[in-house]
C-alpha cells in the first residue's frame, strides 16, 4: 500500500468522532453500552444505554426514603412537632396533602433520572451516596422526634 491512500472501506462517518447523545434511540431499546471502555473516553461526559443493578438499588431507594420522608413529616406537622421548613414545599402544602407528596416525589424523581442518565460524571458518583445518607439522617432524625 502507498502512503498518503485511504484503504479504510467505510461509507459513513466514524461514529466514534462524535460525542454520545444523552438521549438516543438505545437509550430506552436495544442499547448495549455499559461502561465506558477506552481509557480516554473516561474523562469525557459519556453516556450509556444500559445502567447496573446497583444504580437501580440505589434510585429505589432514594425514591422510597423519600416517600417515607414526606409520610413523615406529614405525621410531625399533624402532630404539631414541626413545620415544613423548605418554604417551596411549605407553599404546596398549603394546597394539601396529595399535592405536597405528589410535587416532592415529582422532583424527587426528575433529580434521580438527571443523575442516572449523568451517572459516569463524578459529581454523580458523589451525589448518591451523599443523598442516600443525607436522608437516612433526615429519616431518623424525624424518628426520633417522632418519638418525643
């Protein structure tokens, strides 16, 4: 072969040239990226199509934690031990109950399916874990309030 001549057969573009979309056709069907596999592409934001069990465990139990976190402080403000201090929730539980649970499992959710889909960012690998002990801390917290 000569120097300086194409012998790549290709009559695409290299797909690899470009960054992976957040959202893409694999990202709901048929994907099959896992992890990042190339050593230069880690320090880059990538995405993935396929998340682990351990992210899955880790969302359900945030989302679960935070159920039971609007439950009870529900049953604290009832029993007139505590107020809502997070003045945007406390605007929503003017509206009642089912509002007050429905808008905080709402962002909630939205802020675990942004760090899902970021989940190769670090302030990610971070985030979780943070939040996961953070609520526990609330819950307990709140159980022991409950308890008084």
């Amino acid at each position: 072969m000569g120097a300086g001549i194409n012998t790549e057969k290709r009559d695409t573009p290299d797909r690899r040239k470009s960054p992976t979309p957040i959202i893409s056709r694999y990202t709901f069907f048929g994907g099959r990226r896992r992890t990042v596999r190339r050593e230069e592409d880690k320090n880059r934001y990538l995405f993935v199509d396929i998340y682990s069990t351990g992210l899955l465990v880790y969302v359900l139990t945030l989302l679960c934690l935070s159920i039971l976190d609007a439950y009870l402080t529900l049953v604290l403000i009832e029993k007139g031990k505590v107020i809502e201090a997070n003045p945007v929730m406390a605007g929503v539980l003017g509206y009642g109950i089912m509002h007050f649970t429905i808008v905080k499992f709402v962002i909630t959710a939205a802020a675990l399916i942004i760090l899902t889909v970021l989940k190769n960012l670090r302030l990610t690998r971070l985030s979780l874990p943070f939040a996961l002990y953070l609520y526990i801390a609330v819950i307990v917290y709140e159980i022991y309030l409950y308890m008084l």
